[in-house]
C-alpha cells in the first residue's frame, strides 16, 4: 500500500496499481496548469470516512510506492480518471476497468 501525500501533512493511502494511475493523472492536470478537487474514501480499517482536497500547482505532492515494481498501464483507467478529473465532483479513484485491446 503506497500513499499520496499532498501538501507534506495530508496522507492518503492508495494501493500502488492505482496510484500510478493517479499519479499519471495528477500530473497531467498541473501541467496544464488546472486545479481540481481529489476525493476518496477512507480504507476499511480506517473507518467509514472519505475526504477531500482541493489540488492546485505549487503544493507539494508526494506519491510514496510501497513496492520497487512499476505497474504497466491500463489506459481504459486512465482515461476514466482523466474525465472525472474534470467533472464538478472531481478525480476520485474508481475500480479499474478492463483494458480493451
């Protein structure tokens, strides 16, 4: 279980496959210069909770693996998390989707 940490004091943990998807996505949008809000939801055993951000450039980001293997690419996900990223709710982590051909 690797974690995104926004901003040096928010930690969220994320499983690695899906915060490399985050990351891609995370990285797209302030490259283009675009805030956008991050939802979650808390792990079981944390509790019931969820959260949310508000992501703009020029905060800290840290995306922290907790294994060395980088995950190959599932750019269905992608693309799923890339439109959400730009619906008013914003991004949040949804399943991963299988990956068409």
């Amino acid at each position: 279980m690797g974690s995104f940490i926004y901003g040096g004091m928010t930690t969220i943990p994320v499983e690695d496959r899906a915060l490399a998807h985050l990351q891609l996505v995370v990285y797209a949008k302030l490259r283009a210069h675009e805030a956008f809000a991050f939802t979650w939801r808390d792990e079981p055993g944390v509790g019931d909770g969820h959260g949310s951000l508000w992501i703009s450039p020029g905060v800290p980001i840290q995306f922290k693996y907790a294994g060395s293997r980088e995950p190959a690419v599932n750019r269905e996900w992608l693309r799923v998390l890339k439109e959400l990223s730009n619906q008013p709710t914003g991004l949040r982590l949804v399943p991963e989707p299988d990956a068409k051909g």
